[in-house]
C-alpha cells in the first residue's frame, strides 16, 4: 500500500508534490497561478499545503499537453471534467482540434523535409544551393 503523504490525505508540501509528480516546485507554482491547480492552502508559517490531489492533477495536465492540448485547453478539459459537465459529446471538440493542430504540423514538417532532403541530393551531386537559392514552399 502506498503511504505517500499524499495518498494518506495529509496536506502536501510543495516540493513533494513537485517529486511525486516528476515536476519542478516551479512548475507546480506556475500551474497554481494558471488554474491547473486549486490554490493552495497555507500553513502558519507561510508554506503552501497542497491537497492529497494534487499530484493526480498535475500528471493528468501533463498528458493533456503531451497529446497536445495547450494550458488553456488543459484548464477548460480539467473544469469541465470537475464540474460534471465533461461527455464525449461536449470534450470531442478538443481532441479533433488537437489532431487538426498535429495534422497541420505534419504538413509543415514535411514540407520543409522535402526542401530540405532536395537540397541535399542538390548538394550530393556538387550542385549545392544552400545558401544561394533553397526556397520552401509557402503553405
């Protein structure tokens, strides 16, 4: 059984929330100010005492981005999930949105991969135009 202080419901200090979470005490400020997190209580002295869900959250934010959603959308996802009102009818938007934003990175990459791997065939048979006339192609 796990006996992390955040699995026995025990406010969290910052830097272990930070640990757990595999994020930096930075980090886990920024997404407090950003809305990612609840704000934080604070102790007498000062120190932020985070609740026992803290380290979920921020892992669920950061699998959010890795499929890349942005903060904003990762803030909007996490609400509406926490405020009942998240179906796949209401949230698909944001996953066509993400494949549309990838899709479209694609095309650019590989626009600038064809360019690039002419240039270089260009170069492989001494005709090299690096610097003189490698244009991509405007999208």
């Amino acid at each position: 059984m796990d006996q992390s202080p955040e699995s026995r419901g025990h406010p969290v200090k910052i830097g272990e929330v930070a640990r757990a979470a595999g994020v930096t005490v930075d980090t886990v400020r920024f997404y407090e100010r950003r809305g990612v997190l609840p704000r934080a209580d604070r102790r007498p002295s000062g120190y932020r005492a985070f609740g026992p869900d803290a380290v979920d959250r921020i892992r669920q934010a950061k699998t959010l981005q890795e499929l890349g959603f942005t903060l904003d959308d990762v803030v909007d996802a996490l609400t509406a999930h926490d405020t009942g009102g998240a179906t796949c009818d209401s949230e698909r938007w944001r996953l066509e949105s993400v494949v549309d934003r990838i899709d479209r990175r694609i095309a650019d990459l590989t626009r600038v991969r064809e360019a690039a791997a002419h240039a270089l065939d260009d170069c492989r048979s001494g005709h090299c135009r690096l610097v003189t006339d490698l244009v991509i192609a405007p999208r």
